[in-house]
C-alpha cells in the first residue's frame, strides 16, 4: 500500500485552507467535484513510493492542471490518485499469487464516498472497520497469519461494507488508463 495516505490527506487539508483537522472536509470538496475533467495526480508526496512501484525518489505531480481546475478539482485528483495508486498495488500482490479477496481497510476517515471508489476502481468488496481498533499492524499480523495458514477474526466492528460495482469500474478502467 501506500506509504503516506493519511499524511497526503492531511496534507491536502492544509493545502486547502481546512486547517490540520480538516480531512472530512477534504472528502466532501473532492465528491462534490464533477467527473470531467478531473487533473490527473501522482500521489507521492512523502518519501517517494514503496508499494508497486518502490521508488524513494518518485515525487507527486498533477498532470493537466489550468486556470478552470477548482480545489474541489485538485481534492478529487489527489484523493482519486490514492485509490489508483491503491489499485496497482493490488493488482502487483495478486500478480505476485496473493489471493484477491476483500479490501481490509484501517482508517481513521471512513468515508463511504471514498471507500466506495477504491472497491469500484479494484473490483474488490471493500470493508472498513472501526477507527481506533483496526490498524496497519493489525494488517501486517493478518499477512503474517494468512502466510502461516491460519486466520485471525476480525478485529473491532465494520463500519463499512461496500461491494464493487461494475458500471463505475469501467470508468475507473478509463480512468486508469489516464494514470
């Protein structure tokens, strides 16, 4: 995954005027951004990439930015960005024989806009569980589990269950295909 998501968010909040705590609203600007026209991003914005890629020196851009992009425009490209750059480290875990199951995901912003574009855009069920009692190591000890061929339960409540839907992955192909 991602190194930075939650530090890009935050980042983006700043970047934006909502301050340091303004991730939420951050979410709301980029799903109130139409779909056209969208800049395309690269999420990079910390210390490089080491998901898919693995590159510390790899930066992020926006690509196509003009004088008609609004910050709802520039919100809905870095967060759409995260959920592409998300894709391809799916897509290299499955390349690599990991099974292509569910989308756990540890959050402390379950934002059904969001979540639902990341499970749209992989084709996978994605579901998010309770800020405050899932995190990435509880992650990494489910890897660690599954690789030993035993399962833990899962860990605090799902807020979130979202199964793909099918129309909006062909626009994600598209969009994808813009990355």
């Amino acid at each position: 995954d991602l190194v930075s998501t939650g530090a890009a968010v935050g980042w983006l909040s700043r970047l934006l005027g909502y301050g340091a705590n303004g991730q939420a609203q951050v979410f709301e600007a980029a799903a109130s951004a139409p779909d056209t026209l969208v800049p395309v991003a690269l999420p990079f914005v910390a210390v490089g990439e080491q998901g898919a890629l693995w590159d510390n020196d790899v930066r992020g851009t926006l690509l196509g930015l003009d004088l008609s992009h609004s910050q709802e425009d520039v919100a809905r490209a870095v967060l759409d960005s995260i959920v592409l750059e998300s894709r391809r480290c799916l897509a290299r875990l499955r390349d690599l024989g990991l099974p292509a199951g569910d989308v756990y995901v540890a959050t402390q912003y379950p934002d059904r806009w969001f979540f639902q574009r990341l499970a749209d855009a992989s084709g996978r069920r994605g579901i998010v569980g309770e800020p405050g009692e899932t995190s990435s190591a509880a992650g990494a000890a489910r890897l660690a589990a599954h690789a030993q061929g035993t399962a833990l339960p899962p860990s605090g409540g799902t807020v979130l269950d979202l199964a793909p839907d099918p129309v909006h992955g062909q626009a994600w192909q598209r969009r994808w295909a813009e990355y």
